[in-house]
C-alpha cells in the first residue's frame, strides 16, 4: 500500500459484505450514521455503501472523529505491517511510537531523532497512515488501554498507566470523549484485586511457524523451555526490573505475560516482543512479493508462516524486513523489496547459500 489515499473503497465495501478475514487489519470501515469504525469481519449488520468510508488505520478513524466499535474491538485485529516498505522513516517513526516515544515526548524531538524535519515528517505519515503522528500515539495508547480493560484485571488507574497516558484525569477525559463514557464501563464484569503478573493475548496474521521461530531464539541463546520464551527485565534497558515470558495462544494470538512493579514500562516492552516475535508481518503480501522469484515460490510455499526472529533492542536504520546481510545476493534480492530479509530466511532454512544462487544465476547467464 503507497498511500492512504490510494484505498480501493468499493472493494473494501466488497469485503465488508463478505466479512473477508485476509482484510482484518488492512483497513476500518467508518459509518457516517453511527460515528463508529469497525473491523472488516464486525458481526454486526453491514451498513448501506453511501454511509461508509474506509480508511487504512484506527488512527485516521479516531482521527475523523470515529470511535471504535464494542462489538467487533479493533484493538483485537492483527497489527498489519502495511506501512512496511513504504517509507524507512515512517517504519523508524511508528517503532519508536510504539515504544513510547510521544508518550512525553514532542513530534518535533521524534523528528529529530529521525533526521528528519517535523513538517516532513507530518507529511510522510499522512501520505502512508491517513493520520498524524501525535494521533498515530493516542490510537495506540487507546486501544492498549481497551485490550488491558478487557483482558487484566488492573484497576483504571494501573490500566493508564500501563498504556502510557500521562495521567489518570487524560485517560478519562480521554475515553469519555471517544465512547461518551468512562473507561471503567467497557468492562463487562465487576472489578477485582489484580494479582501476579499483566497477561495479555496478542494478535497475528495465521499462518506462523512456531517450531522455526522457537528455535531460532534457542540457538542466539535466548531462554527457552518447551514452546515458552523468557526474558529478564532490566531498568537500564527497559526502564523497569522483572520478566516477561512469551507462548503461543489461542488461533492468531500470542500470550505475553509481563512482570514488573513499573506499569509504565509495558509498551515498550510489548514494542520489543511483538518485533522480536515478528507478529506485524504480512504473510500474504510477503509470500506473493517473493513468489515472483522461481527460486524462492517453492520455498516460500512449503513455509508461508516463516517469521523473523528480530533483536530486543535494535538500533539499525533500516527496517528489520528489508535487510541483507549477505552481499551476494544483492543483486537478485533487489527484486524482492521491502522483503530481502525474509527472503535470504527462507533460502537459510533451504540450507541455499549466496554463493550457490551466484553461481546459479552466473550460470544462466553464461548459457
């Protein structure tokens, strides 16, 4: 996807009446009756085409003054990478958003830490998302917030918290202006006393090789028993001391449960295990990119779900996606941007070297 603006409309309507699941998370239905968006798959009645629009992210819903729907939560459709390959700065932009960057930071200092000017970069997340940066922010902090009312049994003021508003009086303020009510009545039981560590359920776009990923972490020597992955928080590097564990969940989730005194740190240490467990890939979009190599269509067929398995902390200035480490298949990886990196994977896993697809294609050539 170029550009926000590029979006088929009357073929996002055409899956909306189908409740089509390869589009949950692509885009977000807004009905101009209602002032609500919703998921593509949303359970409830479909509305009539002229009472619609579509737009690519929640944050360009919330953004037109739509808020999200109880039924269908948006806050639950898989994190979809659409924006990966459209622009460097705005993947850099969004990880560090993620990570909390805006949280009590300014656009400007995130341009900064950029390289780039705060006009330009407004520019850029307008063209690939729709929405502004510091709206990209508070859809994030939303439905963080909607998922840990859902899921945890934090009180409201642990819930702000931990999704990054500065304050309990923004939270409110900010919920009561989305859903003309406060926080605390989205969640459809009593309250009670929250005990041990944050669990929460991830989504993802299906298929995903578990075994692959799993025992990629084992062999860098991260810590993994059984089909469960752990790591030991640290104030130095995640702003608060504990744990937090990984495990696959329930169909298209993963279950994180996070350990720590300082609720503050929780979204950049969800930032930094949706990257390491590569949960906003594409899998569709990644498998026909690569599909149009005949080297890689057999290997891509026989893994579709085959993840990255990315760093704790990374600090590199492309995204994670489109790099390449092995210089000899920089000329026939260039075919396969924004999704070299996954390439070069499946040809590891083949056991293909890039000396054997150098060689394969001098061949060619030569004949």
């Amino acid at each position: 996807m170029e550009n926000a603006s590029e979006l088929d409309q009357e073929a996002c309507y055409r899956a909306v009446l189908t409740r089509d699941a390869r589009f949950d998370g692509r885009f977000f239905g807004c009905v101009k009756t209602t002032g609500i968006y919703c998921r593509p798959v949303c359970p409830a009645r479909t509305p009539k085409r002229e009472n619609m629009i579509f737009v690519v992210t929640a944050a360009a819903a919330e953004e037109a003054g739509f808020r999200a729907c109880l039924r269908c939560r948006p806050e639950t459709a898989p994190d979809m990478g659409a924006w990966r390959g459209t622009s460097n700065t705005v993947s850099r932009a969004l990880a560090l958003i993620e990570a909390g960057a805006l949280d009590e930071g300014d656009v400007d200092g995130l341009a900064g830490r950029l390289g780039v000017g705060e006009r330009h970069l407004r520019r850029l997340f307008r063209q690939h998302l729709g929405a502004a940066p510091v709206s990209v922010a508070q859809t994030r902090r939303v439905l963080l917030a909607k998922a840990l009312i859902h899921q945890t049994d934090l009180s409201m003021a642990q819930v702000a918290l931990a999704s990054g508003f500065g304050s309990v009086r923004r939270f409110n303020e900010t919920f009561q202006a989305l859903y003309e009510r406060p926080p605390s009545a989205l969640r459809r039981r009593g309250e009670r006393a929250h005990e041990g560590g944050v669990v929460l359920s991830l989504p993802y776009r299906p298929p995903y090789d578990w075994d692959a990923m799993l025992a990629a972490l084992a062999g860098r020597d991260d810590t993994v028993e059984g089909r469960r992955w752990s790591r030991v928080l640290t104030r130095e590097i995640d702003g608060a001391e504990g744990s937090v564990s990984v495990e696959p969940g329930a169909a298209g989730r993963v279950s994180v449960c996070v350990e720590t005194a300082e609720l503050k740190a929780m979204p950049g240490v969800l930032a930094r295990v949706r990257r390491v467990f590569d949960l906003s890939a594409d899998p569709d979009a990644i498998a026909r990119d690569l599909s149009a190599d005949a080297l890689l269509q057999p290997l891509v067929a026989a893994r579709p779900g085959l993840r990255l398995p990315g760093l704790w902390m990374d600090e590199g200035a492309d995204p994670p996606n489109d790099r390449l480490e092995d210089e000899r298949l920089t000329a026939r990886a260039e075919r396969w941007r924004p999704w070299r990196a996954y390439g070069a994977l499946h040809l590891a896993m083949a056991e293909i070297s890039g000396a054997d697809v150098t060689e394969n294609d001098d061949a060619k050539r030569a004949a």
